[in-house]
C-alpha cells in the first residue's frame, strides 16, 4: 500500500491585538482590560503567597468569587470593582487620560492598562 501524505493548505491570519474582537465579542474593548487587570490581581495573589480563602478575605468576597477570578471567569466582576481589588491589595490605581495619537478625524483612542 502506498503512503499518501495529506498536504492540507493552512493560512494564518493576524490577530488585531485584541483576541476579543477578534473573536467579535459584543464588548471587547471593556473584555481586555477585564483581563489584564484579573491577570494583575492574579499575580499579586500569587506573589504574596494566598491561598483563594485569605485572598477572599483580603479581597471582601467569599472564595468561589477568587476562583472565579483565578480562572479568568470574569462576567460577574466590573472594571470598578477589579479597580477596588488592587487597591484591597495594596495597589495605587492611576488613570492617566491624553489625546489618541491618530489625529485622522472620527478616530477612537484607546484604553491600555499597564501594571
């Protein structure tokens, strides 16, 4: 029997630089600073050693909620409350707002979150 390799084309595409719309989420913009504020949080948990219990205490939630977040399961957190998170963690929240660099008329700024 002869061996016959099945040459499948694959193309790949480029992302946007927001997984989110590019998965046409309904809100994507509010999705990724969602996650790169989670993914802080995360970070500080882990860095200071809590386990989700002590981080529930700390954070003012019961554990299933630090699960949640731990898991990235983020429909039942608003960005103010992530906010209030960092802060029950010892964080400075700064928002620094200043004009888009596009200076084309009718172009959207942008919201970044650096940690």
């Amino acid at each position: 029997m002869k061996n016959r390799e099945n040459k499948s084309e694959s193309s790949v595409t480029r992302g946007s630089g927001n997984v989110f719309a590019d998965l046409k989420s309904p809100s994507p913009g509010e999705a990724l600073v969602k996650a790169h504020i989670a993914h802080a949080i995360c970070e500080l948990i882990r860095g200071e050693g809590l386990n989700q219990a002590a981080a529930a205490a700390r954070l003012g939630v019961d554990q299933p909620k630090v699960s949640s977040l731990m898991h990235g399961k983020l429909r039942g957190f608003s960005i103010d409350r992530l906010l209030r998170f960092l802060n029950a963690l010892g964080q400075d929240v700064d928002i620094v707002i200043h004009p888009a660099k596009s200076k084309r008329r009718g172009a959207r700024g942008r919201i970044a979150v650096a940690a």
